[in-house]
C-alpha cells in the first residue's frame, strides 16, 4: 500500500501480529495533540543530550505544525502507537518519517525516520523493534530504496538501538553556537 491508498487510521499491523503491547496506525488529524505532546518530550529528552538542541518556547505549537503538515505530505508517514489491555485508545508513540530523493546517490529515493518515541511504560518489550520493522515497510512501499535514521550524535540509546539492527552512520553534522 502506499500513503496514497492508506486511508488515516488504518491498522499497519495488530499487536498480536507483531507480538508487542501496542496497536500500530496511520495518525489522523484528531491525533495531531496527542502525538505532538508525545513529540515535545522526545525533544526534551534529546535537549538533555545537548545543549545546542535546546527547545524553543514555542516548541508545542511548532510540533502541532509540523505532525499537521506531515499529515497532508503524501511523501510522509506519521503512525500512532495505541496501548492495548487498559490503555487501550491511549497514543502511547509516535513516528514520522518520510520518502526524499537522493540526488547524488543510488538508490533514488531514501526513507528517512525523523522521529520514533514511545512512553518509557512501553519500553523494553519489541514495541521499538516492532515500530522500526513497520516504518521501515512503509518506507520501502512508498518507493524508498534505502532507509536512515536521524537522531543527536550524543544519544548513545538510539545509536545502539539502530546498530543493533543494521544500521551505520553515512554522514555526520556538526555545529557550534555563534
């Protein structure tokens, strides 16, 4: 399927397929609150690693706007993670992600995950491998031909997590305050 033919709400999976806690969907409009509040704590969290990620004030509206233009974005995924059992229908994750063209490499088109958080409650138990395994499916049905990750250098969790599974750094960005 592509995102095209996906309609907002549409299960990827269910969590007895995938063997996790979660029911995994394309986010809809009426998530856009839920998901940006999950958004803003994975900025903080990425705040703590380095001071030059440092969240602006607006931090909430920008997330509100941005899951809001993802939605619209045909080249964009944004899936909701939901708990099941007594969190059913509670958005306990988050991932964006999209497809962009390389104009200089083979392949093409690169499926890129910008973000992937989840309620720390819903770790440790393959929710991650799970949300990763799922995005990446999406990624490769909507033409991408090779998958990346981005995430602060200094965040040694996610640099384990995406090593674990295959992943290797390709390119760096450095910065300095001015």
């Amino acid at each position: 399927m592509t995102a095209n033919k996906e309609r907002a709400g549409e299960t990827i999976r269910t969590a007895a397929e995938a063997s996790a806690p979660v029911h995994l969907r394309r986010a809809s409009a009426a998530d856009v609150k839920a998901l940006a509040a999950l958004l803003v704590r994975l900025k903080r969290l990425n705040e703590e690693f380095d001071p030059l990620l440092k969240v602006r004030d607006d931090v909430e509206e920008r997330a509100r706007d941005i899951l809001t233009s993802d939605l619209a974005n045909p080249m964009a995924i944004v899936l909701a993670a939901e708990g099941v059992g007594p969190e059913r229908g509670k958005i306990v994750g988050v991932v964006r992600a999209q497809v962009r063209e390389r104009p200089f490499y083979a392949p093409k088109m690169e499926g890129v995950i910008l973000d992937i958080y989840l309620l720390p409650l819903h770790r440790r138990h393959g929710v991650g491998e799970y949300l990763l395994t799922e995005t990446t499916r999406a990624l490769k049905e909507q033409g991408a031909g090779i998958v990346t990750a981005e995430f602060p250098t200094q965040n040694e969790i996610a640099a384990r997590f995406y090593a674990k599974r295959g992943f290797r750094p390709i390119s760096a960005l450095h910065a300095r305050s001015i």
